[in-house]
C-alpha cells in the first residue's frame, strides 16, 4: 500500500455482510420489512376494532377466563334463586268429569248413590285404608304412585293418595226450589276455598241449597271440592245466570231475603227475621252489588265489639249461619 493512500483520521468504512443469494424456493415467500414490522406493532397493540370483537365475545361466553371471574361468577349463581315454573292444572272440559281428592271428599262421593265415576286413582296404602273402611266401592281403584296424583291437581295440593274423577252432581233449577228455613246466596265469590268453607258451614247448619252466579265464581271440583270436605255431597249447589232475577224467584215464594254487608242498616242479632230466610253474602271488598243490595228486603250487618270490625267471607257467613238459624229456629 502506498503511503499517501493511508490516512488514519478517516474511519474505515464497515464491511455489509454480503446477503446471501435467494434461491429460486425462497421466491415469493419472503415477506417485505415494511409488512413484518406492521403485523408485529398489530400483535403487541391491538386494534380497536379487535378489542370490540373480544369484548363481545367475552360478554356472550358470560364469564372471564380468569379463575378469580370464574369462581365469583359461580358463587353469584348459588346464591341466585332458581325460579320454578307455576304449576298449571291439565284443560278440562267444564262441562265435564269433575275432580275429586282428599279422603273426606272422595270417601263421602264414594258412599253417595247419586254419583257417578269415571276412574278412582289411589297409591298402596290409601287402596288398604279403602279395603278396611268396608266401603261398597262402585269401581275399582287403580292402583297409582303419588307423582301421578300431582300431575293432576299440584305438587301443593293434600290428595293424601287418593284422586276420583266423577260426574257432575245434578242441581235443581231456583224456580224448583221450595225453601222451608233457611237458604245462603253467594254474590260473586270466587275465591275456591273461600267458597269450599262455605258450602262446608251450610252443611252443619242444614242449609236446603247454596245460590251462586254461574259467572265470577269457582267450579266444583278440585280446590273447591277439597276445602268443602264432603259438603258438596250434602248441599246442593244451584247456578243462576242472573242473581237479581233468581232472588226475585225466591221473593215469589214468600222468601224473605236479607243481605250481609258491613254498612247495613241494623245487627242481625236485632232486625226482624222469619223462615223461610234467604242470606246473602257479597265478595270480599266489594261487597254486595247495587242491583243484588236493591232487590233485597233488608240489608244487615253483623256487630262486632272489637276493634276489627271486618272478618273473612267464609267465617263472616258461619257467624252469620249461627245468628240466623238460632233465631228463626226449626221451622
């Protein structure tokens, strides 16, 4: 080398490692600087858009991956209450087979002639209880598990293992009825067990027949048939399409009507009664109707020394029973 052609204050130019040369493979392949470095900066930085997707997908999986999310999520489910579907009663024609259940309530339809029965469901020990009661059966049970008793009138309902499924009782027409002491009328009641304990008052206090609206009142079966505890074999139970007119029909036969409301004129202990007597009895709250409280002969209430002065319908009407039969006596 020639002296001239060294020069030690200028720095040495750095050798570039020579690239190797690509193959005819590796053609198409490689990817260009620019394109690596941008889906690098993507994996480390992700878009917005990417965040909105993983978030809804998040939200729709309902739970984080993370264990602490996981187990928070499911102490929050054991500590929510699991709703459970209301039982709803199979259709049932309403003109047709009603049911019956409870021991008291199919033993008294068992032991009643005027019935007439479709199917008689019992479990093992309620078909003994029937062979020892010596009851003439008029067909014969079919032996049941319990479950299939409460597929038909609810997991809540005291069947005490025994189901009959029956004809509908007959009932007289009011035009038919010939009262000598005492008769109840129902207006409106609907509530099943209100009206069942009902109709099992008039039977301890030798009600001839109970009136009620065919309308805005419960059928008699089922519940109904439960709460009245055989009263449905004893007292007949008469529908009318119109309560006005059928009390008109019992004025006509020298009835004398009374209705039952907490602002009636005088206490039934006192007004003037006479057999044979027609009570009549309103909802609970709304009491009696304009049209049913203007066709009766008098309104009455029923004094109370305490500070209530309000009692349930079906206790209100047992109260009312006990006055009046007691009053009029045997007629």
């Amino acid at each position: 080398m020639r002296k001239r052609d060294f020069d030690p204050r200028k720095s040495r130019p750095k050798s570039r490692p020579k690239s190797r040369p690509e193959s005819r493979a590796d053609f198409g392949r490689k990817e260009p600087q620019e394109q690596r470095s941008k889906q690098r900066s993507k994996q480390r930085f992700p878009q917005p858009s990417e965040h909105r997707r993983d978030d809804h997908a998040e939200h729709a999986r309902g739970a984080d991956d993370r264990p602490w999310r996981r187990d928070r999520a499911r102490d929050r489910d054991r500590e929510r209450p699991l709703k459970k579907k209301p039982w709803r009663p199979p259709p049932r024609d309403r003109d047709g087979p009603v049911i019956l259940y409870g021991w008291h309530s199919v033993k008294a339809a068992l032991e009643n002639p005027a019935r007439r029965f479709h199917r008689l469901m019992a479990t093992e020990n309620a078909a003994h209880r029937l062979a020892e009661s010596g009851i003439a059966l008029p067909i014969a049970p079919l032996r049941v598990r319990p479950e299939e008793i409460e597929a038909l009138v609810g997991p809540d309902a005291v069947h005490q293992g025994i189901l009959a499924e029956a004809e509908p009782l007959d009932a007289p027409a009011v035009e038919e009825l010939a009262p000598r002491r005492l008769v109840l009328v129902l207006d409106q009641i609907t509530d099943p067990h209100n009206v069942g304990a009902i109709l099992r008052s008039a039977a301890a206090f030798a009600v001839e027949a109970v009136i009620t609206t065919a309308r805005h009142s419960p059928e008699a079966t089922g519940v109904l048939a439960k709460a009245a505890s055989a009263a449905l074999e004893h007292v007949p139970l008469v529908t009318v399409p119109n309560l006005a007119r059928a009390l008109e029909a019992l004025k006509e036969k020298n009835v004398f009507v009374i209705g039952l409301d907490s602002s009636g004129d005088g206490d039934l202990a006192s007004v003037p009664l006479r057999a044979p007597l027609a009570l009549v009895v309103g909802a609970e709250g709304k009491g009696l109707r304009q049209l049913t409280r203007a066709t009766c002969d008098a309104v009455a209430r029923i004094a109370l020394p305490g500070r209530i002065k309000s009692l349930n319908v079906s206790n209100a009407t047992a109260l009312a029973l006990f006055v009046a039969s007691g009053r009029i006596g045997d007629a």
